[in-house]
C-alpha cells in the first residue's frame, strides 16, 4: 500500500560536482535526428500498409502501399529490409529493433512474418498477409491471407476498396 500523502515533508536539494573522465565513456550522442511527421503516425495510425523486402525497391512504397494506406487513412510501415537498405526512413521500420504498433488493421505485403517482425505488430487487431509464398510465417500470423504477387493482388485490392468506397 502507497503511504499517504505527506505535504509538510520537504526535500533538500544538495549540488554535488562530479568529474566524469570523458575517456572512459564509451557511448556517445554521434548525430540528433529529428523525426518528421508527414501524415498519420505510425503509433496514431488505425490502418498501417507495411511492405518487406518483397516489394524490391523504394517506388512501391511511395506508389502501392502509399496509395491504399491514404485509401484507408492509415499509414505506410515497413519490415527491417527496406529500412536499412534505404527504401523507407528508418523511423518506419516496425519491430523489435523498430516500432511496436497495435492498429486496427494491419495489412503486411511481401514478409515474410520473422519473429523479430511480428513482434512489433502481433499487438494489431486483424492481421492481412499478402505474400507469393504460401508457407510464409506471416500466414499464421494473420487472420485473412491472400497468396499472390503484390503486384497483382494490390491494385486488384485498390480497386475494389475504391468502388465500395464510392457506394
Ligand atoms: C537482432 C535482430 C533484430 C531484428 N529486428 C527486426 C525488426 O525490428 N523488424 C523487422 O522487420 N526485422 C527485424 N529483424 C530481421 C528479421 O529477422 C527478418 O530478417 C526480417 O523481418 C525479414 O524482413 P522481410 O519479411 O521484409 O524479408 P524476407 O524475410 O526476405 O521476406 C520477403 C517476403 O516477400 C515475399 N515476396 C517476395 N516477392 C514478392 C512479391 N512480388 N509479392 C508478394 N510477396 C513477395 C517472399 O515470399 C517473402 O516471404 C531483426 C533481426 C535480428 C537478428
């Protein structure tokens, strides 16, 4: 049980110097970085569109996945791949060495569902796998899988999204 709260109780602040031998320390602030918020969050985002290594290059990302997440209002994510080969901002890379999520839908294209991945979405309310490989891990992952290349399930995808969304 907490203590009750005592407000006659003071506490005194004492300056102490400390020498800190720099050439000791072995960790140090190299760059500061600052994130920039283009759109929705990926934390704030109800819908993230991630893509993998599978899309192989940057320009489905900006195109395909861009182009569904802005359908959903959500928000473009990525697996580890495409962050550290350059495709995407390295803020966008979900994981365990990434960011956790836990949107109301998140739709993986082209991962293939490693441990370290899904550890940072597994969080997520529905779970959509779209992937060429039926044995991919993702496919236990997720409640509805679509087996295929992206580059035909996605517009395929869009497009009907688009006409239901246009009553
Ligand atoms: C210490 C450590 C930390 C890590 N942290 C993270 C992390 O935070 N986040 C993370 O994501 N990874 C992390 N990783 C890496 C992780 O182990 C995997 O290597 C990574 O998640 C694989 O990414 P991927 O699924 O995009 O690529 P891959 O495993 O290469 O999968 C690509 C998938 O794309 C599919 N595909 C290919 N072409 C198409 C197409 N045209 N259409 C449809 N499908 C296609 C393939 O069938 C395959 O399943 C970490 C690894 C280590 C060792």
């Amino acid at each position: 049980m907490p203590l009750e709260r005592d407000a006659s109780r003071k506490g005194e602040v004492i300056p102490t110097k400390i020498d800190i031998d720099t050439s000791k320390v072995r960790t140090k602030v190299l760059e500061t970085v600052k994130e920039e918020a283009v759109g929705i969050k990926l934390e704030d985002a109800p819908v993230i569109v991630s893509g993998g290594r599978g899309m192989g290059g940057p320009q489905p990302f900006q195109t395909v996945l861009k182009e569904l997440a802005d359908l959903l209002h959500g928000a473009v994510g990525a697996s580890r791949p495409p962050a550290d080969n350059g495709w995407v901002p390295e803020h966008l890379h979900i994981g365990l060495t990434g960011k956790i999520v836990a949107p109301d839908v998140y739709i993986a294209v082209a991962i293939s569902g490693a441990s370290q991945h899904t550890a940072g979405c597994s969080g997520s309310k529905h779970i959509i796998a779209i992937n060429k490989d039926p044995e991919a891990n993702i496919f236990r992952e997720a409640e509805f899988g679509v087996v295929g290349k992206y580059e035909e399930v996605l517009p395929a995808f869009t497009n009907k999204l688009k006409e239901l969304l246009a009553g």
